[in-house]
C-alpha cells in the first residue's frame, strides 16, 4: 500500500499521515523519553528494512503497531496479562476510534502482541514480521546488518539511546518483581532469573505431569 505524502524522518522516507501523526503523538505521551526514542527507532528500522527488501505491506499499520509496542512498559505495570497484549489491546482501541477496519486493526493488534516473540512474529503478515525485525533490531542487535552503519547513525543520532540497555533491564525487572505471573512464558523470565531476588517460576514440565490424566 503506497501513501503520496511522505516526509523524512532521520532520513527515512514515512508516511506523512494525520493518522501516524496522531499515533506518534500517542506514544510521546504514554513513553519515557528512552523508550519514545526506542519505538521511533524501531519504526524508522523497520521501514529501512521494508525499502531494502522491497517488502509491500501498509506504512500506517506498521507505523501504528510499532509506535505503540511499548505504551506498557513502564513502572506502573501491574499486569494482569502480559505487558505486550495489554498494550495490544490498548493499540487496538487507538486504530478502532481512528476508523481503521477490522483487517489493519487485527494487524496492529498482532504487531503489538508479538513483537518480543519473534519466533513467530516475524513469520507472521508483512506489517508483523517488520514490526518485529524493527524492534529486535534496536533491542537485541537482531538483523543489524541488513542497514547500512552509516543510516543506522543517522537514526540513532536523531532519537539516541538515553542508556537503553539499563532503563530497560530495570524496567523488566521491575515487571518479574511486582506481576511474576505475566512474566513466566516470555522474556522477562530470564530478567527475574538473573536479577530478581526470590524469583522463583514454575516448570512448564511440573505442569505437565501434574495435570489431573492418569497418563
């Protein structure tokens, strides 16, 4: 899906729609500085990754998913799911009042509920699977080869880091501490294994041979 308004962003060629406007101006006001930068980021990579590899997929779906990947991750955090599907519903509700249709609106959804789970998300839909590369990307380094050093500077030199890897780690810690029960099927499990004192997760293994089945 092509849009005629773009504009560039860090060098990168975005939508320059009301509705990414609106979606960026969303996530400014749910986001940390460090963690605003980080889904910007994430986008701007994403989209790289997208004109490199020639990929179509819809520019708002993307720019909506990735932007609002993270609207929970915060302090406040209490669950009671997990962290990325409260902000999926969350970003489900911004694309259903901007009169997106029940399609983009699934794929936004998706695009926020997988995008630390790239084992399949980045098997999923076009929008997911670069929503995903985008934010692996800025996290973990996922991919970072794909972009040029001399773009991935430029981006990163626009929205630094602002010490992402501490804010983060403390942030995830924080999220195993105070709602253990939404962090036990993800990431944040190896968070709370390495840092959290008296972080203790069941076995999915006791599960299973605890279930109520003779065998």
């Amino acid at each position: 899906m092509e849009f005629e308004k773009k504009r560039l962003l860090a060098g990168v060629a975005v939508p320059d729609t009301d509705l990414v406007g609106r979606a960026l101006a969303f996530a400014e006001s749910k986001c940390e500085p460090y963690l605003f930068n980080h889904v910007v980021r994430s986008w701007l990579f994403a989209a790289s990754i997208a004109s490199i590899s020639k990929v179509e997929h819809d520019p708002e779906v993307l720019a909506i998913g990735t932007l609002l990947h993270d609207v929970t991750l915060n302090t406040a955090f209490r669950g009671p799911r997990r962290f990325e599907v409260e902000a999926a519903d969350i970003a489900r509700t911004f694309a259903v009042d901007a009169g997106m249709d029940s399609r983009r609106t699934q794929l936004v959804w998706d695009c926020v509920a997988l995008n630390s789970t790239p084992s399949i998300g980045l098997y999923k839909e076009p929008e997911v699977s670069l929503c995903t590369a985008g934010i692996c990307l800025d996290v973990v380094g996922l991919g970072y080869e794909k972009i040029g050093v001399e773009e991935i500077n430029f981006i990163t030199t626009a929205f630094p880091r602002l010490d992402l890897k501490m804010k983060m780690t403390k942030c995830f810690c924080h999220m195993a501490q105070s709602a253990p029960a939404t962090s036990y099927d993800n990431f944040l499990r190896d968070f709370g294994m390495r840092y959290v004192e008296g972080y203790s997760p069941p076995s999915s293994a006791d599960f299973v041979m605890n279930s109520p089945f003779n065998s």
